[in-house]
C-alpha cells in the first residue's frame, strides 16, 4: 500500500487526544454530506422539471413543425408528399390555424381555432391530455374539443346543447366593410375538454380540418402547416437539417425544442443557476475541510518531525494530508449521495412534496447527475486538501 495513503487512513479514522479536532472533522464531514445531498437533490429536480415539462409537451406539439416562411399559408403539393415519403416518418399531419373571436351567451374570448386531421392524434398524443368528452369523430360534423382554460373563461362545457359556442373569423377584403357582416361564422358543439400547460389550455379550439378551411376560404391543398412524428430512433435536430435542406428557404423546418425555445432556456438558466449556488455552498463547506486538515498537522507535528527523521519527505507528508482531506471528502459526499438518492426514490414513488393536491413535485434519478456531483465535489475536495497541505514545509516541521 503506498505510504501517505496508509497513515491518512490512519489518521482519518482514528481520534486524537483533542476532542476540538473531532468535532471541527465531524463538523467538515456534515458539511460535505449536506453539500452533497443539497446539488444531487437540486439536480434530481430540474431533470424531473424537465421531464414532466417534455411529457405536456408531447400532447401540445409535434416533433417536426413545418410552415411557410412568408404568408400564412401554403399549398401541399406533391413533391412535399414525396419529400416526406422519402424521409421515412412515422406520420404527419396537416394543419390550419388561425387567430379567432369566440363567442358564447354573453361572454367571448380569443384564441386560436387549430383544424386538425385524422392523422393528428397519431402525431400529438392528445388523448392523454383529454380529462373529459371524446376526441373529434370524423363522421360528426361542426363538432370542437376546447381547453380547459377557455371553458372556464366562456362557462362552456362538453354538449353544452342548449347554446352552440360561436367561432367567427374576419373575412378577408379591403377597403370599407359592413360590421354586420364583417365575420364568417361556425357554430360548433363541444365534445371534449383538455388539460396541460396554462398557455396550451388557453390558446386552441380544434376542430375538423374541412370546417377550419370552409371557414377560412382556403383552397383544397392550402394549409398553415405540417406537424410530423418521427420515428423513435431518429435525431430531430438532424433530422430538421436534412429535411430543410430538401424544402428550401421557402419553408421553415423546427423541432419541438425549437418550438419552446423560451421554456427549455428558462429550465436550463435556472439548473445552471442553482448548480453554481449549490456549488458555493459546497466550497464553502469545504472551508471546514481546510480547517480540520489544518488543525490535523498543528496536532500531528511531533509524528511529521519523526517521519521526517525516518526517511520520509516533505512531499510524501504532504500526500499524507491531501489523501486525508481528499478521503474525508469522499466519505462525505458517499453518505450524502446515498441519502440522496434514498430520498429521489421516495420522492418519485411516494410523493411526499407536492406542487398541488393531485401532483407531486416531480424528481428523476440520472446517471449523469451522480457523475457531475461525484466530479464537483472530487475536484474541490481535492484543491481543498491541496491548499490545507501547502501549509507544510521542513521549517514548519522543524520549528
């Protein structure tokens, strides 16, 4: 066994006569664990954050969203079909949406009317997000599923009979109109209500892609957009790439991140954010660290001046030192990783922190969590030790 590995172990886990120097390493060890346990957990929590806000998002967009680069809308032709055809998707969908007045008894609201066809719950996974009704039947004609959000704000819910809910969309023209005539308008009954992100239960009302062009005047092949869902293998990023090198500057190609680009800077300012504060709070931890590596030699000075007479030199009794520190560190940072993880898991399975009644704080246990806890606090731990040990010196020793 190397020599300064030896005695550090023998003087990490063996006491001194000074009862101050155990408590100051108690004292360093706590902080380590704390330190530990505090940037696993943070960690564990944003990656969860992450998680659940990727699972909303899998019942509000697309993996792939295509729409025109100028204009609103654009015309599905056969040479789009055959691009998407020869990329081998899973499926794709076409879209119309559009800005709308909705109106029903005496309240309105604006959102978005979203025409959808069959092929779209085979690209968003919508029913997950259904909490009540059914989803559009393509054999039931001026039929809508609205979010929560809007029929709160309108007091609508589902086969509300009595009183259809009203979309009415400006009609398109210049010059002077006739405010009596000034919308075109689509009754609808509700069938469904769906729940998710606040902005996603506020913004669509879907309904048939043949009632949404009806609406709009559009011509047969005319379309806001292509939503698509690629297979599981396949890299959006790359994919986007190659499939906007194929389309042309006519088109504008984007992945979901893209889509939410705001959403996903926020959640990784805030990890890094939070991983720098935790990160602090661990160095100035590791201050007791220092102390008690410190405090060790001033104690153990008449055993360096011996292993100093036996052969032993300067740089291998600072080893001695950066070892003890280092492994105290470890040893630390072990008991508060596995406290950690004790509490992840519980977390995850039984919920004891919750954001709402019905949901609990979400929380994912990562490998690449560990790795960067285990790489942090080694590395301080280290320089930690280094600078408790710069202390030592022959004239030091000698004195």
């Amino acid at each position: 066994m190397n020599f300064s590995l030896y005695i550090a172990k023998r003087y990490l886990f063996a006491k001194t006569t000074n009862n101050a120097i155990n408590i100051i390493t108690i004292i360093a060890s706590f902080g380590v664990i704390v330190g530990a346990l505090a940037l696993f957990i943070i960690l564990s929590g944003f990656s969860g954050l992450r998680t659940f806000s990727n699972s909303l998002l899998e019942s509000s967009d697309p993996d792939i969203k295509i729409t025109a680069t100028s204009g609103k809308t654009f015309l599905f032709t056969n040479n789009i079909e055959q691009d998407l055809a020869d990329a081998k998707i899973f499926s794709y969908s076409k879209v119309i949406e559009e800005r709308a007045f909705l109106a029903y008894n005496d309240k309105n609201e604006i959102a978005y009317i979203k025409g959808v066809d069959e092929n779209y719950t085979s690209i968003i996974n919508i029913d997950s997000a259904l909490n009540t009704g059914n989803w559009l039947q393509k054999d039931v004609l001026n039929t809508a599923v609205i979010g929560s959000g809007i029929s709160r704000k309108l007091s609508l819910g589902v086969l509300s009979f009595g009183e259809p809910l009203s979309i009415l969309i400006p009609k398109a023209g210049k010059g002077f109109f006739n405010l009596n005539n000034a919308f075109k308008k689509l009754n609808v009954q509700i069938v469904g209500l769906y729940s998710g992100t606040e902005e996603f239960e506020n913004k669509y009302v879907f309904v048939a892609l043949s009632d949404a062009k009806t609406l709009l005047s559009l011509k047969e092949n005319e379309i806001t957009a292509l939503e698509i869902r690629l297979h599981n293998n396949l890299d959006s990023d790359a994919f986007a790439e190659k499939l906007q090198s194929k389309l042309g500057v006519s088109f504008k190609v984007k992945t979901k991140q893209q889509l939410n680009a705001a959403l996903y800077k926020v959640i990784n300012t805030e990890n890094f954010v939070s991983y720098l504060i935790f990160t602090l709070i661990v160095i100035i931890a590791l201050f007791n660290v220092i102390g008690a590596i410190i405090m060790m030699i001033i104690d153990k000075k008449q055993n360096l001046k011996t292993l100093l007479n036996l052969g032993a030199t300067i740089q291998e009794i600072k080893k001695v030192f950066v070892f003890q520190g280092f492994l105290l560190t470890l040893v630390g940072m072990s008991i508060g990783l596995l406290l950690g993880i004790l509490l992840v898991m519980l977390q995850k399975h039984f919920g004891f922190f919750m954001i709402t009644q019905n949901l609990s704080y979400p929380v994912e246990f990562r490998f690449s969590n560990l790795f960067i806890v285990i790489a942090t606090i080694s590395i301080l731990g280290y320089i930690a030790s280094k600078i408790a040990s710069s202390r030592i010196s022959k004239e030091f020793i000698d004195r």
